[in-house]
C-alpha cells in the first residue's frame, strides 16, 4: 500500500535534452501505460537547457496535472537526474526513471512494476543493445568496477530504466556529489552493497531513432574517465 505520508504511489523521473523529435511521443506512450498501471502517479519531467524546441513540443502537456515540466538551465545528464530523485523521494512511494530517448518501451514497465513487492531496486538491464566498440569497453568497465568497488548484483549498473523503493533511494543519495556524471552506476553499486533487495529483469533495447548521442569521441572517454573517478571516489568515503 501506498505510504501515506506520500503524495504519489509512483513518480517517474524522466531527463530530456534536444529531443524535440521523439519527446511529445515518449511522453504520451509513457502517461497512457501508467494510466493503466499505477493510476496514482506523477510524471516529472526535466529539461535540461535544450537547445533545440524541445521546450515546445512538451507545452501541450502544461495543463496535465499529472505532468510536471520542469525547464531548467543545463548542467549535465547526471545532475539532471539526481535532482529528479530528490525530488522524486520526498513525494512518491516508489521512483521510476527512464531517459526520454525512445529506446526502452514502456511497454515493459508493467512486469516490473508487478514485481515490486519482494525487492527495493528493479533494474531492466538493456537486451538486444548494439553499441560501438568504445561504449562496449566503457560499459564492461563500469560493470567490473562496481563488482570490485562495491559487490555484484547488478547486471546493467548504468541501466536508465529502473525503479527503486523510494525510502530505500533515499538513504543512498546523500553519498552521491551534486555533480556525479553517472550517478546510476554509484547507485548500482551502493544498493548491492547495502545488502538491498535487488531484481534484474532483461528490457528489449532498441536503437536511437531520432535525434542523436551528445557525447562523442574524445569527450565520451573523458566523461567515462571522470566517471570512473567520481565512483572510486564513493565507494571509498562509503566504506
């Protein structure tokens, strides 16, 4: 049942940065299957300073009441979604996030979501991925560091598709910096540690169809490098 202290039963913690393309879609696909599953629920969804009209192809859904957009000045992915989850803990039951790209359907989230009960942190590790070479390296490196960091139990630890008890979510945040480029991964990591209830469930992942990745070459090795560091940095202090 839901905690009564709680407005909602579930908030869903959305990212967007230039997505003009596909937002409006993933927005609405999203608000109809929560409909159907959870009725008590908020959507709350953060764009990050885009530069493109991303703003505007989210103005129809203002007066949703169920719907919050938040615009805001740009300060990363990771930042991003660790103010929806501060957010989000403090007014929902439950916190789910996905990013706003279009490449795990929320189709899927309704399994998950019936199998709450036993676990804290359901991860939908991504089935069917293809990525280059660089981000293959960087994801097995992020696996393996939070394995040897912290302790196994995740099987994506970077998923964006995810849903985790909300006071369970709440006792880890304080250890993640405000700037943390990847603060999932540092999350993966600290709920397996933690001894937390953990369920891994394989979500179809399917390529980017609009759009593209705003990180690149060089700057994707600095990001994972920092990263990296950002997560050693935690695991340490939180021994």
């Amino acid at each position: 049942m839901i905690d009564q202290k709680k407005q909602h039963e579930l908030v869903l913690v959305m990212p967007v940065y230039n997505e003009e393309d596909c937002i409006a879609g993933v927005v609405r696909q999203w608000a109809e299957v929560l409909e159907r599953t959870v009725p008590d629920y908020k959507m709350l969804v953060l764009n990050d300073g885009s530069r493109d009209r991303t703003a505007r192809a989210l103005e129809p859904f203002a007066n949703n009441p169920k719907i919050e957009i938040v615009d805001k000045p740009n300060s990363g992915h990771g930042p991003t979604i660790l103010m929806g989850y501060r957010r989000a803990v403090a007014e929902g039951a439950w916190v789910f996030q996905t990013d706003s790209d279009d490449e795990m359907p929320a189709e899927s989230f309704p399994e998950l979501w019936g199998r709450r009960e036993d676990f804290d942190f359901l991860f939908g590790a991504r089935g069917g991925r293809e990525q280059s070479l660089g981000r293959k390296l960087i994801s097995q490196v992020s696996r393996l560091a939070v394995r040897l960091l912290f302790k196994p139990g995740v099987d994506d630890v970077n998923t964006p598709y995810r849903l985790m008890r909300a006071e369970a979510l709440a006792e880890i945040l304080p250890a993640i910096p405000d700037d943390a480029f990847a603060p999932n991964v540092i999350i993966s990591g600290l709920c397996a540690r933690r001894g937390c209830r953990i369920d891994n469930a394989v979500v179809p992942h399917r390529g980017r169809r609009t759009g593209s990745v705003s990180i690149v070459k060089w700057k994707l090795w600095k990001s994972a490098a920092r990263a990296l560091v950002q997560t050693i940095n935690v695991a340490m202090r939180s021994r």
